[in-house]
C-alpha cells in the first residue's frame, strides 16, 4: 500500500493491546477527558463479530456479515483489514480520511497485524500500545467483563501471549496498571502533538493579527 498524504491534517493515533487490556475503556476515558479541547474521532471499525451486550451498532462497531464484509475489501473500502480472534475487523476508509481532512484528531483501536500495516501505510502517524500490568490482571479483567464465552476468553489469552511481543513497533507504551494514571498518559500524548507549531498556525496567526491591529508602538522605533 502507498503512503497516504497526510499533510495539513489531523493527527492519527493507532492504539493496540491484548483484549482485556483496556482499549476501550481508556479510548471513552480520553474522548471525555479532552472535549474541552477539542474532538478526538472514534473511528468506527466493521466487524463480522456479534454486537456483545450493550454495544450499538454503528457507535462501537458497524456489525456486518462475512458478505457484506467481502464486498468492501472488493470495493477497496478498506485502510486495513484483518482476521482477529476468529472474526474479521476492518477500518474503513471513510471512519478515518473525511476526518483527518477536516482537520480533526483520530484514533484508531485496531490489532497488532492492522496496526503494522497503517504504520507503513501513515507514516505520520503515532503509535501506542497498551499493556497490561500483568498475566492475572488479563485473566481477571477477561472473566470481569463477562461479555465473553469461556471459549472466546481462552482464545483471546492465547493470542495475547504473542501480541504483547509486538509491542517494539509501537511509539509508545502505556501500562494500564491504575485506569486514571493510564488515562491521563494517553491524554497527554494526544495534547502534546496538539501543541506542535505548524498545527497551531491559523491560531498563531490569529494572534498576530491581533497584535497588529492593536497598534502599539513598536519599542525598537
Ligand atoms: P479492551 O477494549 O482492551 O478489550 P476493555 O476496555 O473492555 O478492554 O477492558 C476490559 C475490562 O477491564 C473492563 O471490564 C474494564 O472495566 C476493566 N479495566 C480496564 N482498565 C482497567 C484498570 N486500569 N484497572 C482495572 N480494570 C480495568
Ligand atoms: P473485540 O472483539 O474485543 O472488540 O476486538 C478484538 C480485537 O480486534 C482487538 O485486538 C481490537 O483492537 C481488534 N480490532 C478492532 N477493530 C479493528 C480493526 O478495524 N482492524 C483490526 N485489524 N483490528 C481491529
């Protein structure tokens, strides 16, 4: 895949963990934690997999048949795809590009092979992975979730053993030990890029403006 022209954008954040690590929640966490300063987009991933209790379609996942999810790679709908823990997950084109156009932030909650593949294909984007603070705590938040069948939990501790070893190709890592410190990491990763000076030039210069037109003596004349 090409590198994709990101110039004069929004940033994209790509953010990975073992399921049960706490994408989820620390991205809902993030998103209301910054409202102040400025959206940060959910991009929305499609998934073969069956809406878990309490998840809305089109708010968490846009849930679709294996059909449906074969016309789109077809169609070149797609960023990434992947095959995850026995279902498909995919980021479309149009949860992403429309808003990063427009100037807005991004994140995108994808796996470890997804998350390779947007790193190459953005390479201006900034990677994070999220890691658990250790073996049991997975097993615990996996099983206190309770949203999964005990086939589906097995199969995603199996996997995390070879994820959390992809963890060198990410930027940053963030160990979700307390949710609030975690949290607050994630927001200041998120803020930091918003400070850089080529994002704040409309800004910058709307001050200049004001300066300007405020017409003060220049103390050098
Ligand atoms: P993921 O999206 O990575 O699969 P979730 O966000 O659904 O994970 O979190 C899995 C479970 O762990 C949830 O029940 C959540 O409330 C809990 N959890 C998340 N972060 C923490 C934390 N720092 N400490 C304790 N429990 C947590
Ligand atoms: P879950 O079923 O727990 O919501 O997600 C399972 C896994 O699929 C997680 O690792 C999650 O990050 C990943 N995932 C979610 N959306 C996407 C996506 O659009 N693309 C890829 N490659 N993985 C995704």
């Amino acid at each position: 895949m090409s590198s994709e022209h990101l110039s004069g954008s929004g940033d994209l954040f790509l953010l990975s963990a073992p399921s049960g690590a706490g994408k989820t929640t620390l991205i809902h966490g993030i998103r209301e934690r910054i409202a102040d300063e400025g959206e940060l987009v959910f991009s929305v991933s499609h998934t073969t997999r069956g809406p878990r209790a309490g998840e809305v379609d089109g708010r968490d996942y846009h849930f679709v048949d294996a059909a449906a999810f074969q016309q789109m790679i077809a169609g070149d709908a797609f960023l990434e795809w992947a095959e995850v823990h026995g279902n498909y997950y995919g980021t479309s084109r149009q949860a992403v590009i429309p808003f990063l156009a427009a100037g807005l932030d991004v994140i995108v909650d994808l796996d470890v092979q997804g998350a390779e593949r947007l790193m190459h294909a953005f390479p201006t984007a900034h990677s994070i992975f999220v890691l658990p603070p250790g073996y049991a705590d997975l097993v615990r938040r996996l099983g206190g979730r309770g949203l999964d069948d005990p086939e589906q939990v097995a199969r995603r501790l199996a996997v995390s053993r070879w994820e959390i070893r992809r963890y060198e190709s990410y930027q940053y890592v963030i160990v979700n030990d307390d949710l609030e410190r975690a949290s607050r990491a994630l927001a200041a990763i998120v803020l930091e890029k918003r400070q850089r000076r080529a994002r704040q030039q409309s800004r910058i210069d709307r001050v200049l403006a004001d300066f300007e037109r405020s017409g003060g003596a220049d103390p050098g004349s």
